[in-house]
C-alpha cells in the first residue's frame, strides 16, 4: 500500500508536519492549500524539504468552485485554476484536487459542468499536470462519487480523472459496489477517513469529526475492497479534518494515521485481501496478570484491601523486591523495586498498576505485528536467569506484557520460587474488565492502539453523565470476551476521569474488575474483612424496584451491601464498588449473568457516588 497524509489532518506549521509525516514512515503527502499560504517557506524550498524527507508531493488541494460559472466569472475561475498550475510546478505536484462547486452563481447544466471539466483537463494536459475531481457530499449539483464519475467519464480527457473521498461516499451512504463501474486509471488518487455515525449536516460533520481507519464506524472495509477490487494501485492518503488532531502532537497523530491506514490494509473488521502484507492480529486469552508499583508503606495500604476481595501473597519473586498476590487463576504482581520502570512509576504516579500481562498463544506474531505497527517495544535489562517477557508501551507509559500462554505456569514457577501464604479460597473468578483513563485527545489514540495490534471489537461510544460534566467511554473486547478494556477521556475539568489525570499525573489504570460467582458471598467477605465500600444512595434502590418490578426481598439484599443492578432483556449484571486505594485506584466486583454491557445506566449513580469522597481523589 502507498501511504499519504494531507497536510491539514495534523497540528504545527508545515514544515513541523512534513517531518512528523516523514518520520512515521509515510510514502507521501498532500499539501493543503491553507499550510502552503502560511508558511514562510515558498513553494520550491517544500519541495525541497520534502525531498530530502523523501516524501513525494501526492497532490496538492483542494480547487475550489471551477465548474458551472458562466462569462466573466467563468473566465476568472479558470485564470485562477493556472496560477495555481503555476504553485504546482513548483511544488512538484502533478495533481490538484478540483471539489465539486458550491458557488451559488454555479449552474449545473451537464454539459456545461462536461465542457468545464474537460477544458480543466485540457489545460492541465498542456503542462503535464492532471486534475482529480472530487464530489463533495454537500456539493451544490454534484454530491455523489457516482455522479463525478459520470462527469469525468464523458468529459474524457487524459488528465482527467475522478478521486474518491471515503467520507464523502459513506456520509451519504452510497453503495461501494457503485466504485467497480471506475476505471482503474480513472481513479487518481483516494483519500481515506472514516467518522462516527452521525445525525447532523455533512459539512459539520466532515470538518469536526472525521477521523482516522479503525477509530469510527464508517464500513471502511468493503469500500477499500471495492477500490483494490478495480485494481486501483495508487496512493491511499488520509484526509482527516479532526479538532483534537489538530490539538494534538503532530508526531503522534501522524503515527496514529500510518497505523490506521495499515489496518485498514489488513482488515479493520475482517480480513482483506490485501491482509497477507502484514502479520495478523494477536488474539490475547487472558489478563494473566495486573502489576502495581508502589512503595513498601503503600504495599502494605494495597494489601489491606487485597486481602479482604480474597488475594493472598503466596510468592516471592526470586531476586526482586516484588510479591506475587493470588487468588484461584488471578494474579497481581506487587512491585516495591527501589529501581527500574515500577520504581520510576511510583515516583511519578504514587502507588498504581504499572503493567498488564496478557495472555497470548503467538508471542513471536504478537510482536510481530506490534513491530508491522510501530508500536515500540519496552526494553528493560534482565537479570541474569530471568524469565523474558517481551512487552510493548501502553496507556501513560506503562507496560503491556505478551506472555506465552503455554509456558504461563513454568514462568510462574520460575520467577516465583520463594512461598509465602498458602493461597485462600477463590470467591473471584477472573478479570472481568481493566478501565483505564486518559486525556481526551488520547481518546481515540488509545482506541486505535487496542484495535491495530488486537482482534477486538469496539463497542458504541456513549457519554456518561458525572456531576461535574461529561464523560466519554467506549469498550475493547475479545470475540470471546477474555479480555476486555473500558476507556474513558473528560474534556470537563472537575470530572471524576479529569481529576483522576490531574492526581496521577497522566493516564492509567482507573479500576480493576473482577468477575464472581456469587457477588452476594464475595461481598459479605470483602466486607467482614475490611474491605471499604461506596455508599449507594437509598434512592437508587427504590427506583431500582420500581424499573424492574423486582423480587423486594432481593432489592433489600442489594441495598445492604450497596450493589448496583441493572438488566438487558433477561440478562443481569450486579455490580459493587470499593472506595479508592492510594486515591486513584478502586475495585469493582461484577457478577454476570448472560448479561455482556458494563452497566453504563449505572455509571452516574457511582460518579456522584464518588464525587461525595471528592478528597478521595484529590491531593
Ligand atoms: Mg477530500
Ligand atoms: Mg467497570
């Protein structure tokens, strides 16, 4: 796949971009006509630039309102379309994207938009430069690939050609199967961004909420199938209008786009066939372990809450100052190092999970397509006679470790050797969910992360009500449901998620889920054994009989130990919540009866919750 960017998709003056753009390893870039007017650079020394960056200039755009004027308006569009020939020879650009007109003075008599764009074609066949011709969704005649195509098609001229938007054909909803009547050399250049669902007017949409492959809800996949299927070879250059990108790190988000489009190469939902190019998704089981960072005194404070949602230490690492916690298949790792990554994230976080182990069945694939997607791998000396676990940077710096799933229990055996306690009885089964918090301009960085290296499956983004405003959240899981992430951004300052970012400095772990059997015994015991909970408002439980017409006996049972409910259909899902731990992390028992959301209707009950423990979460 030849990779392109334009331009305007991300932040910092233009020479900044074109080097953030070299550096995450695209092929190419567009030049967007507003960077090139505000740049002290003129148009050779871009040239230049790109260069030596060795990007080539894929286009430059877009031409706005040529076809459908008439007289002298008509002659002034087209002595404008050869100053900007002129800017093209310069740049080293042979193609300019023309947009379908807005004007209102445009008409859209057919032959006259045939004659204009063919004359277009004409004067940039003169020069040896080609003109792309795009229609835009909210284009005054033109607004619809289908009918570009036709336009360019009749018009027949060699250096005239059509360029299809992603966004513009799928806001539309125009079928993909309409690109197999395109020419192959008729298409000159595609330009790639998918979007969420939404209902509201195409230009808005289009310049705030684009954003890059993988990251909305656009039905990418068969559209790209239908360009490869035509046999389009050309470059695929995402164009991406996005108010956090372009309030983002520009080396970020450029490397978030190169990703994006190498999924979209492989499959963003399913597999395409172009999916050989690049090692497949790794399909991790398991959380194998969660690793905390903390002091000795903080790991004394963990312990304590540990000990009561059943967790024993029952090993001790065979050279490290670091405890293994279990409880049934569950492991946490405490690690209270005076030196190395742990021992810095505490410094800079306070106690708080420093590395997830997930369990894989390919370590040597995973990393592989870690590596197809330049996501860098962590390095870290090892002792002599310790245990490799290969690991990549996650959420705020913190770790993500691939281990074998085959080899789980010789690591274990191995890096473990020293008992402590035996272990307890096992009242929680499994991880249910790891919820991590983040910026809201990492949001979707951080989506994109799980979906390009992991075969997960995102769920709806909803926003959830905290009483001091909102917050996003949106799900990665596994098709199997073994691994499952809940990701949650703020843009409003005093919100439980904002606060959290403000306390800890940076993104993390925000609550670990476990699952249960019988959330009613694994409460009682967390409970007689200290465990603090979250008072639930008395309110709740009353609503709560009277939504769901349910059994009072088992309203009461719930209203004792402050466990939330909620139902989908027949499905159930009881949840509880502790208090905080080292004011940042906090607890959820969950208990799932076929049921397969994460009680969002819930959410706010526990926001405002938490938000009487304000200092809880505040230094
Ligand atoms: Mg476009
Ligand atoms: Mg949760």
């Amino acid at each position: 796949m030849k990779t392109s960017i334009a331009t305007v998709s991300i932040s910092g003056t233009l020479d900044a971009k074109l080097r953030a753009i070299a550096a995450a390893g695209y092929d190419g870039a567009e030049i967007f006509e507003n960077d090139l007017l505000s740049t002290h650079l003129d148009a050779r020394a871009i040239r230049a630039l790109m260069g030596d960056l060795g990007l080539a200039c894929t286009m430059f755009q877009p031409f706005r309102d040529l076809e459908g004027l008439a007289g002298e308006l008509r002659a002034r569009a087209f002595d404008r379309l050869e100053r900007k020939f002129d800017v093209m020879e310069e740049l080293g650009t042979d193609l300019l994207l023309v947009c379908s007109s807005c004007s209102p003075q445009a008409e859209g008599d057919r032959e006259r938009l045939v004659a204009d764009l063919r004359e277009a074609g004409e004067r940039a066949g003169r020069r040896g430069l080609r003109i792309g011709y795009e229609a835009l969704a909210w284009g005054r005649h033109v607004n619809d690939h289908r009918e570009a195509w036709s336009l360019v098609r009749d018009a027949d001229h060699p250096a005239l050609g059509l360029i299809l938007d992603s966004f513009h054909s799928l806001a539309r909803r125009v079928p993909s199967s309409s690109i197999g009547d395109i020419r192959p050399e008729k298409l000159f250049i595609v330009q790639v961004a998918d979007a969420p669902v939404l209902d509201m007017d195409y230009l808005g949409w289009s310049r705030h909420f684009r954003c890059m492959p993988g990251q909305g809800e656009f039905p990418l996949d068969d559209w790209a199938e239908a360009i490869r299927r035509i046999g389009y070879q050309g470059y695929w250059s995402l164009e991406i209008f996005n108010d956090r990108f372009r309030a983002g790190s520009a080396s970020g988000v450029a490397l978030d786009g190169y990703r994006s489009l190498r999924l979209l190469e492989g499959g963003i939902e399913h597999p395409a066939s172009t999916a050989a190019a690049l090692p497949p998704r790794a399909r991790p089981s398991a959380i194998e372990f969660i690793e905390f960072a903390a002091s000795h005194e903080e790991a004394e404070a963990l312990g304590a809450m540990l000990r009561p949602l059943g967790f024993r230490p029952t090993a001790r690492h065979r050279s490290k100052d670091v405890t293994r916690w279990t409880q049934g298949d569950l492991n946490l790792v405490v690690n209270c190092e005076p030196e190395g990554l742990a021992h810095s994230f505490d410094v800079v976080h306070g106690a708080s999970v420093c590395a997830i182990g997930l369990a894989l069945d390919d370590v040597p694939g995973t990393l592989a397509r870690a590596d197809a997607m330049r996501i860098p791998r962590f390095e870290q000396a090892l002792a002599p006679d310790e245990w490799p676990i290969p690991s990549v940077r996650g959420v705020g710096g913190s770790l993500l470790y691939f281990v074998d799933a085959a080899s789980r229990e010789a690591m274990w055996a191995h890096e473990f050797p020293h008992p402590l306690e035996p272990a307890g009885e096992a009242r929680l089964i499994a991880f249910d969910h790891i919820a991590q918090t983040m910026q809201f301009e990492e949001f979707l960085s951080w989506l994109l992360f799980y979906v390009c290296l992991f075969d997960v499956r995102k769920t709806p983004q909803l926003d959830i009500a905290d009483p001091m405003g909102l917050i996003q959240s949106q799900a990665v899981e596994t098709p199997d449901s073994g691994v499952r992430f809940t990701l949650n951004g703020s843009l409003a300052h005093q919100s439980l998620s904002s606060r959290f970012i403000q306390n800890y400095f940076g993104a993390g772990v925000q609550h670990i889920a476990f699952a249960c059997d019988d959330i009613f015994a694994a409460v009682d015991a967390g409970i007689a054994g200290g465990l603090e909970r979250l008072e639930i408002p008395r309110n709740y439980y009353d609503d709560l009989a009277a939504r769901w017409g349910l059994d009072p006996a088992l309203v009461e049972r719930m209203a004792a130990r402050d466990i939330l409910y909620d139902r989908d259909g027949e499905a159930e899902y009881f949840q509880f919540y502790s208090r905080a731990f080292a004011r940042r992390v906090f607890f959820e028992l969950v208990e799932r009866r076929d049921y397969t959301g994460y009680g969002a209707v819930n959410a706010p009950i526990r926001l405002a919750a938490q938000a009487r423990h304000k200092p809880e979460f505040l230094d």
